[in-house]
C-alpha cells in the first residue's frame, strides 16, 4: 500500500520543522491535566482576558452597536449605551461598505487606516501615509505575510534575536527559510549589541546566506527590554550598511513598566537620522490590538506600515492580502478605537481613563513582585521586565537535575517546566522554546495573573523551587555561565 | 566595519541599474502572469541592491494571481475616484461591483437573530442589565448565555484553544450530524479565518515541492491556483463540461490524472467545489458517489470546497456533503481522507467580514493531526466573532423558539431573492448576441461564455489584453458594471467567459440588465465580421 498524501512521512517537511513552544509540550500536558481536574495558572502566552483582564468597556460597546445596527433604530438605545459610543458606531458603520458583515478593502477600510496613520503622526512627529498601511488579521499574520514576501528559499537568511518570541523561527522554518540568531546579552539587561550583530551577519554569510532581513522585538519579547534611541540608531545604521529591511516588532509599545526608556518607534529614529538613511532604509513594523491595555487577544487585529518600500513590491504585497480577500472587520473597529480612544471631554473618556490606567499600573505593580519574587530564589537571577508582558528568569540547574533530566529524554529546562507545571499547576514554556546560549536555562512565564493572586503563586513557584533544589543539589556547583 | 567610498559607489551603482530595469519591466507586470526572473541570490550585500525589490522577492508571489481583486478591480477604484471628482464625466453614475461574493456590501441585511447574538458577546456586560430583556430577543440572549458560558473566564477577547472553542466545535460537530446523517468528531474541526486560511493550510501541508500536484476544476476559484502557486505546487487542471451544464466527468479525471502522472508529477489530491465556483452547478449524488470512489482508488485527499452549501436554486438538485456520501457509501476514517470547508461568508448569511468558516479533517494519522494542530497554533487561533458565527449557521434558530419565524423569513427571503435574481439575470445573458450562459443551480455568480468577433480579438490582442479582459473594460467604462474576465477563473483555451454575481438588489437588476444590453449591442456592431 503506497503512503497516501496525508499520511505522515508524505507531508510537507517544513510543516514537520517548525516548532511553536509557546502552544507546544508543557501546553498540552497542562491541558491534560486541566481534563484530570488540577487546576492549572496558564502563564504560558500573553492572553490578559483569559486570567481575569477586563475589557475596555468603551470598544466592546461601539462594537456590539456596530454588530447589531438595529439597536441604534432602537429609541432606548440611550438605556444601555452612553451617547459617544453610539456615536462613534455610527460613524465606523457609514465608512463600512456593508456594515461589519462585508469584505472590506484588502488593506483594511480606508477611514480606519487613515486614524492608524494619524495616530503614528501623533506618536511620532513625521507624516505617516495611509497608502502604507495595511490592516490584518493579527500582527502575526502582518509577519508571515512580509516573511513571505522576502524569502525566497533556504539561501535566504533572516536575523533574529536570541532568545525570541517563537512566530518567527517558526514561519522561517514553514517558509523555507534560514534563522541567522544574534545573541542578547543577558548580563547587560538582554541588550543589543552591535558586535553582535556583525559576527552573527559574518557567520551567515560565511555560510552562503544572502542576509536579508534583520528582526527585532521592543519592547523584547521574552525578553522585555526597551531599546534605547541610541540602540535603535545603532541598528538603523546596521541595516544601512547591510543593506537588510528591518522587521520592528512593537506590539507591546504601551507595555512600558520603567521611565527611563520611554518607547521610541524605528520609524521615528529612522526620521530624527535624517538622510540618506530615512529616505532608503526599508523598515516594516508591526503593532497589534492583542496586547497594551486593550489585550484583545481573540479579536485577532493587527497592521503593518511600509517605510521605503518600492511601489512595486507594494503592489505585489497588496496582491498577496487580496487573496484572502479582507482582515475580519470587528477586529478593525478595535484597531481604530485603539489608536483613537476617547478624549478628555467626551462622554466616556473619564471611565477610559481609569480602565487602561488601573491596568498598565497594575501590570508594572506585578512585573515587578515577579522579577523581585524570581530573584529572591537563590539559584534564580531575573532581569526586570521593563516592558511587554513577560518574566524571564534563569534558572540554574545542579549537575544532578541535568543528568536526571537527560535520562527523562528531555531538555533541562522541559523538565523542570514539567515538573513545576505537576507540583504547582503553573504553565510556563521553557526557555528553549526561545532560544538561548547553550546550558544556560530560563522559563517564559507572563505577569498577567491577577494581582491578588501574585504572592501566592510566587511563594508556590519558591516552594516548588526550594524543593526541587533539595532534590538535586549537589554542592560541586551549578550549570551557569 | 563601514562601507569604503568606492563599495558605496558600486552599491549606488547597482541599485540605479535595477531601479532601470524595474520600469521596463513595469509595463509587463499586471497584465500577464509571466514570472519576472529573479536575480540570482548572492551571498554579498552589495549584489542585491534592495533587500526588498520586485527583482528578489518571492518569486511564488510574483507568479501568483488573484483575477477577483485584480486589474479589473483597481481600474474600477480609479473610475470610481474619477467619479467623485468630476461627476457627469461618464454615462453612468457609479460604478456596480459584481466581481466579488460579498452580499452585504450590495445591501443585503444581516440575520437579525445571529447579530443580537454576537452583539451580546461582543459586550457581555449587556447580559446582566434589565434593559437587555428590551432590546433582544429571549433566545438571543440564552444562547448568548449558552456560548459565553463555554469560553473560559467569560473572556471572549482571549486567545481560544488553537482549534477553536471547544464548546462551539461541539455545537458545530452537532450541526453536521444532523445535516449529513452520520456523527461528526468536534476534534476533527478547525475554526479558521474564514475558509481561504484553511485551504491554505492544506496546500501547505500537501506541498513538498514543485513536483506535487493537485487536481483542480477548471473553471476554478482562483484561491486555489494562487495558493498552488504560492506553496510552489503544481495545479493539474480538470476541466468541467460546459456543454452539460459544467458536468464532472470521471473520464477527464483519469485522463488528467495519468497525463500528469506521466510527466513526473505526485498528484497528492483533488479539488471539488460543489456548488461550484464561477460556474455554479451542484453535483448530482450519483456523480459524487464516483468521485469518492476515484479519490480512494487513486489515494487521493478529497478537499471539498463546500461554502455555497445553502446556495441551492433548483428544486431537482440538493445539496450532499461529500462527508455524507462517503458514509453513506460505508466508507470511513480508513478508507478515505476527506477535507470539507465552509464558511459564514456565504449562504444566506452573508458575513464575510467576519472571517469566519472551519474544516472538517477525517481519515488521517494522528501525528499528522498533530502536524496541523501545530500550524494553527503559531497563528494561535481564529477570531473569536468568526468562531461564534460558525456556531451560529450550524445551529441556527429551530421550531419552537422566540425567534424562529423571524428568521426563517428572513432566510427565505434571502434565498428566494438570490434564486429570482439567478434566473433572471441568466435570461438577459442568453438573450444577448452569441452569448450563452448556463444556469446557476447554486452559488452566487454566472459564468456566462461570451463568443467575440475576430476584429475584436484583433483589438484585444493590440493592446496587449486577453479578448475576455478587453470586453470586460470596456463593459466598465461604458455602465460601471465591473465583471471578472474569464481568464482568472481558467477556461477551455480559446472559449471566453465573464463572471458576474447575482448579488445587486432585486430592484437595481432591471437597470442592470438594460445598461448591459446596451453596451452588448454597440460592442457586437462596432466589431461585427
């Protein structure tokens, strides 16, 4: 009997490559044991609502009006939604072609782009077009779309950032592609360093890769460090020199948990440098509903804007979207109300406010117990999250706990995951699922648990730790750098 | 280490030379799908001048087509700019989108019952105010109950499990049992964007490289050669008959299969739209029946592309899903690997916006179940609206609740608009010199075959446009009508087609039909042998 198609030795071997830990092992058996009745605290993916996070009432009330335009017939439509909402889905309804129940533009409506781009002139200070601007489903679709459209098969080689957040090396691996890693230094706040980079772009061209893209993450992501003006300067000049287009990943550019480096957009840099760099450094980036204060992770809403992308490769671009006809429109509604939420004066500004406020305080109230209650832990060292949504520690693994875990089958730090994940139904995803140096061990967990319940899952995490240590423990010394 | 004053020269140098080359080629670009040859790939920077040209771009993507969205489309964005700046400029007043499945965007309303029920997932906070009980429906706001009930936390702005919410994969699986006869595993759906990111998927995973092959209908829905194209396959075309009313023929199944075969292509699956896409006919049972039986024969995946599965005009055909006719046939997970898509776009629910749709996966392996699984995730889930809406059309309101009579009409007059506007916009192309069109037993376009005097062909060929394209411009330019030529969809070398939808409202067909008319009669006499 020949393999049929679907069979597994048959399919397509990039699918097999690819690998997504944030969804992966330690995912599925927390499910698992979900089923079996543990209560499981799944800090394994930057999902706000599915731990307690509320909604913005505001967007969910323009965006039920906006589903069900017969309410806003309705004379007691004013009993259940405040005048600025009703308002505002009225207007988002008359720049539909079709209410939400139609294919918009390919790109995404042409008045909710517009809002994105007055938002980015906002933000940033230098016109932004709305031509350059297309809206998708999710920014991780925005990724895969631009990955696409560069890689052209194994020859091509795409820098991205050790550790990272896995969409990346797993959609060079579905595309074909090469992952060229250069290395963030922890013991420097995970900073970027531009030596770095040219030996990692040596080492990829020393291996035959035409270098073309460069990523990078800011806030990081698992990371969280913000990059500094200088920094990005740094790395726009890199591309220069280069001649890579740069990916810049900003979808936690509201997570921001420290004041010393407020975020920068690339965009903005790559202004303020002026030419000949602003006028021919090619830079895509990517901003998402799913994280900030709104966390509207399930609406799937996302954008790109081009900088100094050739019309044709746009057209091209633009002719790629159009096969899946249009992003979901809801999601665009959220994206125009995120980029252009209340203002002081309107009717819901004061309740908006409060909402976005009480939560990006309390986000940067937990990041820090998390970094505080990890380094507390004697064999943990935690850089602080200065933004985005992560904890990142480092756990350093006795000699023991190494050999047990190899005798398991498993990466070091798989097992450990596992075995915290079976003593104290706490979900993370292991640092290899990121990617970091060899033997230096770390696990993804998120600050989003509620507040109230932080100190309990910390001292749960430290009992689990202290007793794990207890177990293989040996005083010859640890596995660290 | 920075670039020397002369690397910098040759690096300029380079980059003008390609920026000369990019607009002479320019002009070929949109009209004809022939690939730009790409530079080859170098392993020094100062080779390549852009990172990102039209030169080194995916060459997948440059060869890839989309006739729905494409020359025709922009031309009539122009047009309709142009009408904005300066009306009265043309003989008509707007411009008619009849080149896109988007029912909404053409006036058609909404099903009342489905969005009070997103609307109160939407804004869940609704569910615990008095007033609510005002406003909705009582079924509405249960089910919306029912639905919120099963997502974790009552978040519906959450990132779902990465097949979908299990509770509404049941609700689904529910629905298709009792649609088809034989039980549906809520394991075996996969909640996607709408049902384009699912056939996608399965392009993807069926595709090693450029020697596997899959067998399309032509005419076909251009997302299946673009998504070919794009995963670097090979489409291996089967053509329907159109003098049998787009009949499938086994025959030319074998016929197509072998001829590829022959030429060193793994032809891995076949791919049946029913009701089909542009041509609109629903297959009899019996047709469907050999089909399977040829899939399982032959070891091909069966990827049954089912949107259009309410869009049922004639009262001689129904629909079948091909899951059905397989059990019926008593064929199961081991005999046969059959992938069925749907989605909310169609029917008569119309919510293409909503991206939302799923596929049915049965009689594979488990670890490639994991494979897929795996795929999804990364994307981590659908949209949670288009997830809820699946549910919806696969248990939509039964006899008995609140809301019942209220959607049936709603439905039925739908349907029975859809199958008057068939019908008559089916008689006007008939009528119209060599024109001829078949019927639209289902789905929501006609395709009809447009016969063009040799002066025309003539004309089409100076300009360096294929006749079909030639004709569908100038329809454009004289009503605004905008129509997709032939061409997108695939068509017997030498036949020309247009596909039109039935979707303007009942009351703009009149004037529809007459301005199309017009233009047909002054078209055959300007260019009449």
């Amino acid at each position: 009997m020949p393999p049929k198609p679907l069979d597994y030795e048959s399919i397509n071997e990039n699918v097999k490559k690819a690998q997504y830990a944030v969804r992966g092992e330690l995912y599925l058996r927390a499910t698992e044991l979900q089923k079996e009745g543990k209560k499981i605290i799944f800090t394994n993916v930057g999902n706000p609502h599915a731990l307690g996070q509320k909604p913005l009432t505001f967007p969910r009330q323009v965006v039920a009006l906006c589903q069900a335009p017969f309410l806003l017939d309705d004379p007691n439509v004013g009993l259940l939604f405040p005048a600025d909402a009703i308002a505002r889905a009225k207007q988002y309804l008359s720049i539909t072609s079709g209410g939400l129940g139609a294919y918009s533009d390919s790109r995404g409506i042409p008045g909710v782009r517009k809002e994105v781009a007055e938002f980015i002139q906002r933000r940033d200070g230098y016109p932004s077009d709305p031509e350059l601007i297309y809206l998708t489903d999710g920014a991780s679709k925005a990724v895969m779309q631009t990955l696409n459209t560069i890689i052209k098969g194994e020859g091509d080689g795409i820098m991205v950032p050790v550790p990272q957040y896995p969409l990346y090396s797993a959609t060079i691996a579905l595309l074909g592609g090469t992952l060229v890693p250069y290395y963030l230094e922890e013991t420097a706040n995970w900073g970027l360093d531009t030596n770095e980079l040219r030996k990692s772009i040596t080492e990829g061209r020393r291996k035959g890769l035409n270098v073309k893209a460069m990523v990078i993450i800011n806030p990081g992501n698992p990371t969280g460090q913000c990059l500094s003006a200088e920094n990005l300067r740094e790395v726009l000049q890199f591309c220069y020199d280069e001649n890579l287009v740069l990916l810049g990943d900003e979808v936690y550019q509201t997570n921001i948990y420290q004041d010393e480096r407020p975020f920068i957009s690339s965009k903005k840099v790559l202004m303020d440098i002026g030419p000949p760099l602003s006028k021919e450094v090619q830079l895509v980036s990517f901003h998402s509903v799913s994280k900030g204060f709104l966390g509207e992770c399930g609406q799937r809403g996302g954008y790109f804007e081009m900088t100094n992308i050739p019309p044709e490769t746009v057209d091209e671009i633009y002719k790629v979207a159009s096969i899946s006809l249009s992003p979901n429109v809801p999601a665009q509604i959220f994206m125009g109300l995120m980029v252009n939420p209340p203002k002081p004066g309107d009717i819901s500004y004061d309740q908006f406010f409060r909402e976005s406020k009480g939560i990006l305080e309390s986000l940067r109230r937990r990041a820090r117990i998390m970094t505080d209650g990890f380094n507390s832990c004697r064999n943990v060292v935690c850089n602080f999250t200065e933004g985005a949504m992560y904890s990142f520690p480092q756990v350093r693994l006795p000699p023991k706990a190494l050999e047990a875990a190899k005798q398991a089958g498993k990466v070091a730090d798989v097992f450990y995951c596992l075995k915290l994940l079976e003593a104290t139904g706490i979900s993370t995803v292991p640092g290899s699922g990121f990617g970091q140096k060899d033997g230096v061990f770390h696990l993804r967990t998120t600050i989003l648990p509620a507040e109230e319940e932080m100190p309990a899952i910390m001292d749960s995490f430290k009992k689990f730790n202290d007793e794990f240590m207890e177990q293989y423990e040996d005083h010859r010394g640890y596995s660290r750098l | 280490m920075r670039k020397s004053a002369a690397d910098r020269f040759r690096h300029l140098f380079n980059r003008s030379l390609v920026f000369v080359r990019n607009q002479q080629n320019q002009q070929h670009h949109r009209l004809s799908p022939i690939p730009l040859s790409s530079s080859p790939f170098s392993s020094m920077a100062s080779d390549s001048p852009f990172p990102v040209t039209a030169q080194n771009i995916n060459p997948q993507v440059l060869k890839c087509q989309y006739a729905v969205r494409g020359e025709i489309v922009t031309l009539a964005q122009n047009l309709q700019k142009d009408l904005q700046a300066n009306p009265g400029a043309h003989s008509f007043d707007e411009i008619i989108y009849c080149n896109i499945g988007n029912p909404q965007s053409l006036g058609q309303q909404p099903i009342t019952f489905f969005r009070e029920v997103l609307a109160l997932c939407d804004y869940p906070a609704l569910l615990d105010k008095s007033e609510t009980q005002g406003l909705f429906s009582a079924d509405s706001i249960e089910r919306a109950w029912q639905i919120v009930d099963q997502i974790p936390g009552r978040a519906t702005g959450a990132y779902s499990h990465s097949q979908g919410i299990q509770g509404l994969r049941d609700t689904i699986a529910a629905g298709i049992g009792e649609r088809d006869g034989f039980p549906c595993n809520a394991d075996d759906i996969f909640l996607t964007d709408g049902a384009s990111p699912a056939v996608h998927m399965m392009m993807q995973l069926l595709t090693r490289s450029e020697k596997d092959g899959i067998l399309c209908p032509i005419p076909q829905y251009p997302l299946y050669s673009a998504s070919i194209t794009l995963h670097g396959g090979h489409l291996v075309p089967y053509y329907l008959d159109e003098a049998t009313g787009w009949g499938l023929e086994i025959s030319e199944l074998k016929k197509q299969l072998e001829d590829a075969k022959s030429k060193g292509i793994n032809v891995r699956a076949l791919v049946v739209i029913n009701p089909g896409n542009p041509t609109g006919q629903v297959l009899a049972e019996e047709n469907q029946r050999a089909i399977v039986e040829f899939c399982k024969k032959e070891g091909l995946v069966l990827l049954a592309d089912e949107v259009y599965q309410e869009n049922v005009y004639v009262p001689e055909k129904k629909f079948h899903s091909f899951k059905k006719v397989s059990r019926s046939m008593g064929y199961g997970d081991n005999d046969l690997c059959l992938v069925s898509f749907q989605s909310v776009s169609k029917g008569y629910h119309g919510e293409c916006g909503k991206r939302g749709g799923y596929m049915e996966v049965t009689g594979f392996s488990p670890d490639v179940r994991e494979q897929i699984y795996k795929v999804a995730s990364v994307n981590l889930c659908s949209n949670i609206t288009g997830q809820i809406l699946a549910s919806l059309i696969m248990s939509p309101p039964k006899v008995g609740d609140e809301s019942y009579e209220s959607f049936m009409a709603e439905k039925n007059a739908i349907l029975s608009s859809l199958t008057k506007r068939a019908k008559s916009l089916e008689e006007a192309l008939n009528k119209l010199e060599g024109v001829t069109c078949n019927k639209a037993e289902g789905a929501m376009y006609l395709f009809p075959r447009i016969r063009l005097p040799e002066k025309a062909i003539k004309a089409a060929e100076a300009e360096k446009t294929a006749p079909d394209a030639f004709y569908c411009k100038r329809l454009l330019n004289a009503t605004g009508i905008v129509v997709v030529p032939g061409s997108g969809f695939g068509q017997v070398p030498g036949t020309w087609h247009f596909r039109c939808t039935i979707l303007p409202q009942e009351d703009r067909i009149p004037a529809i039909v007459t301005r199309l008319t017009e233009f047909h009669e002054k078209f055959m006499n300007e260019f009449r042998d």
